[in-house]
C-alpha cells in the first residue's frame, strides 16, 4: 500500500495503529514530502478526529446494548476518519443506517 490520495484515511490507519509510535521518525525519513504531509494528517486525524457519539448514545436511540455495538463504532471512527460524517448529527445518522441491519436490536416501546 502506498501513501497516494487513493488510500482511505482509515486503510492508513488500519497499518499504522498496530506499529509502536517510535517507528514514526524511520516511516516519516523513508516518505516523499508530500506522503510526509499525509503521514502528518493521518497522525492528528487519528489523534483528534474521534466521533462524537458513543455507547450511551446508541442505547438513548432505543438499541439494547450487544455485541453490534463495537463494531458500529468501529465503523463509525473509520467514515470519521474518510470524511463520510463530519458532525453530531451525520454520526447519529450512520450509526441508525449501520444498526438496521441487525435484527431484533431496536427495543420495542
């Protein structure tokens, strides 16, 4: 995989979290100026760029905690990660869009 625009934010993730942060310095000297500034931004989105919801917000929108509840969020940090949501609001609304498709998750009132 290389660092080029094609790659997702979260397939760069997905590589770099796994590795200790001192191996940083050794990526950062083998990258071109502008894989450097990709390298760079994937560093503080990874950082600062954490969704807004969570698990008490899933269970306010009436889901019964479960094991589908790792993985929305998992999903929900990886479209944060690629700019598919970008507030509160589009969070909320991938995680109900993500959650449909579990069977019998939505409490009935």
């Amino acid at each position: 995989m290389r660092l080029g625009e094609k790659v997702r934010m979260s397939q760069l993730a997905d590589k770099v979290l796994p590795l200790p942060n001192e191996i940083y310095p050794v990526i950062l000297a083998q990258l071109n100026s502008s894989s450097i500034a990709r390298f760079r931004s994937l560093l503080n989105a990874i950082q600062y760029e954490r969704p807004c919801v969570n698990g008490n917000d899933i269970k306010s929108m009436g889901y019964k905690p479960g094991p589908y509840f790792a993985p929305a969020l998992e999903a929900l940090q990886r479209a944060r990660l690629d700019g598919l949501v970008r507030n509160r609001q589009e969070e909320l609304d991938f995680v109900r869009e993500y959650l449909a498709a579990y069977e019998g998750a939505k409490e009935s009132v």
